[in-house]
C-alpha cells in the first residue's frame, strides 16, 4: 500500500463572503497537498464553521434564520475553491454534517469518561469575533488584538475541559518532534505558553447566549458547545472515525503525516487545545502544524469584521486564476505577514509569467515550427552552455522540491524562477536564429547545435510544466500540452526522450494584464 498523508485547511466562520487571507489559505494547503501527491495518496479536507455565535447575529441582522446564512453564504466559499482551482477531497459543514455531529458528540463523551470535563461558574472578556475569552493582559488597550474591538464581559455556569492536565504530555510531544509546528518562531510561541502555566477552559455556552444554535452537550437542556471545541473535531469527523473508516484508518491512524495549516491567530487552537483533546480522547495526534501570516492592506489585517477585505472572487474574474495563484504563493511568505496590492499583482504575473515562463515556452514551439516543421529533433553533444543549462535544471528541481519540503512555497517558486532565467539566458547565448541561417548557408555543425538547442530547452520547459503543477496547476497543464505531452506528466517521466515528437506553435499562454 502506497504512503498516504493527510492535510486541511482551517474551516473558516460563514458569516460573511470570503476574503484574500482565505484564498491564500485554500492556495499554499492546494500547493503542499499537490506537492506530497508526489509520493503520496492524500486526502485534502476543508469546510465551514457554520456554528459560531457570529453567524447567528450576522443572520439577525440580515432578518433571516441562522441557517438559511449560512447555506447561501458557504455557496461563496465552495465557489472560491473551484475558482482557484483547489483540489478538496472533501468539504466538510458543521451545521448539517451527520458524521460531524456524532463526531463532535463521541469526543465529548470520551472526554467525559476521562474526567476531563467540570462545571464551574465563570466570569470573563469574550470577543464574539475570535469566538474566544481574553485575558486583560492579552488586550491591546482594551481591545482584542485581532478585531480592534472591546471584548464583552460575560458572567454564566458553563462546562471546562482539564487543559492543565496535559501540559506536560503536550510538550512531550513538541519536544520529541512528534508533533512540529512551522516556523521554529510559531514553535517557540506554542512552548513558551504552555511553560507559563495551561488553565482550563471553557467548552459550552448556554443555549440563551448561544440563541439555541450549536451542537447541544449530551445530556443536557441548557447548553451547547462551545464553538471551536466542535469545530476542531471535524479534521476526523471528517474521515468517519466514529466508524472506524478505511478513510479513517489509511489517512490519521496509519499515516505518518497529518497536517494543519492555519493563520496564526488560531495556532493556540491547533498547537495546544486540539492536541490535548485528541490525548484525553485516545486518537492520534497531528503530525505537523504549519502556520502563515496574514495578508494585509497599508499594514493592516485583511479581516470581514474591520471592513478592509479584498473580494478574491472579483480579482480572478479579472485578472485569472494563474495571477491570483501565482502572486499568493511567489510573492507572499508562507509565515510571516505581507501587503497586498493590485499593482504587485500584475506587475509579478506580466514580469514572471508573461514576460519570462510565457517567452519561454513560446520560444521554444515557435522555433521547433519555424526550424523543424514541428518535429523536436534528437540532441546532440552537450557543450559547456547545454552542461550548465542540465546542471541548473538539477538543482532548481532539487532545491524547488526540499523548500516545499519545509513548507516554504515562495522559495521554492524562486528556485523554479531560477531555472526559467537560465533558460531564456541559455537560448539567448546560444542564439539559434543565427545558428538557423548558418544550416541554411550547409553548415553542418550548426545545424547539429540547433537540434541540440532546441531538444535541451524543449527538455527544460517540460520539466517547469512539472516543477509548476502544484502552485499553477492549470498553467502546468497548458505548458505540457502545448509540449504535446501528457498534461499529468510525473517527475518519473522526465528521462523519457521526446525525439521526434510533433510540436505546434503554442498560443500565448499568459496575456499580459492592466490594472483594472
């Protein structure tokens, strides 16, 4: 049986249309899923948070029920996804999942069989927007640091998970390497707060607060749980695991790679209380958490609530779905925070894939046309040009694959870019117009060094048709075709030699954009 792995995205609140911190979410999980489909069978999980307090006074405002929201609003999510080109295996909604609910529902009693859960009054600042109680000292002059917003106070007997029971267990884990968290920076922030002492946290609401919307507590009539305590679970509610699904069984228990990636401000989530509940509940933990920055405008968060958000929908309605992919994951780093802008947008694609992918490819069916009647001759000899262009080749692809490796998209972008300059530069030097006219005039050994041109840069623009898959996906498919090779061409396959192989002229494969 093949290694398998597993990875998801958070699952956002669907109280209001997605913005771009979404996207770029949906884009770098896409990028890492379709680069461990290298080697791996993945399962790639996303979804809704559809239980949250905030949907319910989103849909009061609005004057419609709670569900009626949020089943219009999660349209605009799924619509995202296909939009980039996102290759779910499966969106999971917490509202309406039967196999989330009993999920939800089982971890609750095992946690309870553990003596894990307590009943307490409790008094505390509660951002309706995070869906979290803040410490004063966690304030940004009396404001959540997130929302910009003055938490509310609020006073009710509620339900408690023994968090403070799994601080040691916890670090174990983050010290042992069994479960990561990327960047080292994120790790050091998980560790430092459990040393500081882990206090027990509420996981219900009452159902007057939570206006009778949620998850209800087994047993009982007057509370429901707390949001992301339900939420979490859906990574393998998802996967069946009340029934013990093969789904289950291939991609958490018996994989050695489980994945989350997420924003940094929910890594205490993921990092600390996910972890603990799966400990009381006797299911594996995650293997690894990655966690990125947030994209902002003039240095602020991109957020719904501060009214600052970028529709991604209307920027791949103008500008496409390569341009969007293409700028989140080579110009934005994949941990810390960056601005956005239209302007950057269309500068990165015209210059990158217009100007030097798109000129590649272009160059190199033209001329196959233009100096072969389409067939892609045999190489001959390597000189010291083709030698450098073949070690270039070798080390993009390396250096490309490690940094995805590590979660590191924008490097491994820089290193593919690497290989697209060398190539122009390759046929720049080489100049086979000029080694074209010479054939003609029956120079021999010219025309031995065109074919030898023309068959190692053919060879190189197939390999980046491979290299880009996981970051342009469609972009790759279109290179690879144009190469008339097969759109699904492996990095197994790149030893194959393509003599002979009938070529046409490619259609520009990157049209320059304007700002809209």
């Amino acid at each position: 049986m093949s290694a398998t792995a597993f990875i998801s995205t958070t699952i956002p609140y669907v109280n209001a249309q997605p913005h771009l911190g979404h996207a770029f979410e949906y884009v770098q999980t896409d990028s890492f899923a379709r680069h461990m489909m290298r080697q791996r069978d993945v399962f790639f999980l996303s979804g809704s948070d559809e239980n949250s307090l905030k949907n319910v006074l989103a849909a009061q405002r609005e004057g419609i029920e709670t569900q009626q929201l949020v089943d219009r609003n999660v349209r605009y999510f799924e619509r995202l996804i296909e939009a980039l080109g996102i290759g779910v295996d499966h969106f999971i909604r917490t509202s309406v999942s039967a196999e989330h609910i009993a999920g939800a529902t089982e971890i609750w009693k095992r946690l309870e069989a553990r003596g894990d859960i307590y009943s307490k009054n409790y008094e505390g600042l509660y951002c309706v927007g995070c869906e979290q109680f803040y410490a004063p000292a966690e304030l940004v002059d009396g404001k959540c640091p997130e929302h910009l917003t003055v938490p509310e106070l609020i006073s009710e007997q509620n339900l408690f998970f023994r968090l403070s029971r799994y601080a040691e267990p916890l670090l174990a884990e983050l010290e042992s390497g069994r479960m990561r968290v990327f960047p080292e920076s994120r790790l050091n922030e998980v560790t430092s707060f459990i040393r500081s002492g882990l206090d027990d946290i509420s996981i219900s609401r009452s159902v007057q607060r939570a206006r009778g919307w949620g998850i209800p507590v087994p047993d009982s009539d007057s509370q429901v749980m707390y949001v992301w305590i339900d939420a979490l679970t859906n990574y393998v509610n998802a996967l069946g695991w009340t029934r013990d699904t093969e789904n289950y069984r291939r991609f958490w228990v018996d994989t050695d790679k489980r994945v989350h990636v997420m924003g940094k401000g929910v890594l205490r989530f993921h990092a600390v209380y996910w972890p603990a509940m799966l400990l009381s509940a006797g299911l594996p933990l995650p293997t690894e958490v990655v966690v990125h920055g947030y994209i902002t405008s003039a240095g602020q968060k991109l957020s719904k609530s501060l009214g600052n958000a970028v529709d991604p929908m209307d920027l791949v309605e103008r500008y496409g779905q390569d341009a969007v992919r293409y700028l989140l994951l080579a110009d934005f780093s994949p941990f810390g925070d960056g601005d956005f802008s239209e302007e950057r947008l269309v500068s990165r694609y015209n210059t990158d894939l217009a100007g030097g992918l798109g000129n590649l490819v272009s160059r190199i069916t033209a001329m196959t046309v233009r100096y072969r009647d389409g067939a892609l001759p045999a190489s001959g000899a390597l000189d010291t040009p083709e030698t450098a262009l073949v070690e270039q080749a070798l080390t993009s692809t390396a250096e490309s694959l490690s940094a995805m490796d590590r979660y590191d998209h924008r490097e491994a972008l820089a290193r593919v870019w690497d290989l697209v300059r060398k190539a122009n530069a390759y046929v720049d030097e080489r100049a086979p117009w000029h080694l074209a006219r010479s054939a003609e005039q029956g120079d021999t050994e010219a025309a031995r060094s065109l074919d030898t041109v023309l068959h190692q840069t053919y060879l190189v623009v197939r390999r980046l048709g491979v290299l880009l898959r996981p970051f342009v996906p469609d972009a790759s498919a279109r290179i690879l075709t144009a190469l008339n090779e097969d759109p699904q061409l492996q990095e197994k396959d790149l030893s194959a030699d393509p003599s002979g192989r009938e070529i046409e002229k490619a259609p520009p494969l990157f049209p320059r954009l304007e700002v809209a």
